[in-house]
C-alpha cells in the first residue's frame, strides 16, 4: 500500500457545488482506491461522498489536499484525475 497526498486549489467560480462535487465523488468511487478530501487544516472526508464533499463548502480560491490509499500507480493516476477535476472551471460557458 502506498498513500500520497496532493494539494490543488479550486478553480470552478461557484466553488464545490453539486455538478464538480458529484463528478469528483463519482471518480473517486469508480477508482478503487481510497481517497479523503479536506478543506485547508479541516477534517478529511471520503471524496466518494458527494455530500462529505458538499460539505466542505470550498469555494473558488480554496486549497484542498486529497490523500490517497492504494496499490501502485493506481494512486497516483487516481490524484491526477481527481485534481484535473478540481482544477477545472465547471462554471465557465
């Protein structure tokens, strides 16, 4: 088991709303690796609930650091999908 950590700040304007929230959780749930996420020096929670996530109420400007714990390369191809999630504008038109 390896864990590894990432820290990303969040870009989309209206911050962790349900749209990135709910894409970020889905990922992290289809990934098979487990990954927490936390907002600053807060509480982890699991990034495969859409809620936990939700709740975190990261708006844009804000640094999260995602941990992840699993086998090989999964964990790091797993923290590349979920910051490209978190680092993209979900509000942009």
């Amino acid at each position: 088991m390896s864990v590894m950590t990432r820290t990303v700040v969040i870009a989309s304007e209206s911050g962790l709303h349900a749209r990135p929230a709910k894409a970020l959780a889905q990922a992290a749930k289809s990934s098979g690796v487990k990954v927490t996420i936390a907002k600053g020096d807060g509480s982890p929670t699991n990034a495969a609930s859409i809620l936990g996530v939700m709740a975190l109420g990261a708006v844009q400007g804000d640094t999260v650091t995602l941990t992840a714990d699993g086998e090989g390369t999964a964990v790091e191809a797993t923290l590349d999908t979920l910051a490209g999630i978190l680092t993209a504008d979900h509000d942009a038109r």
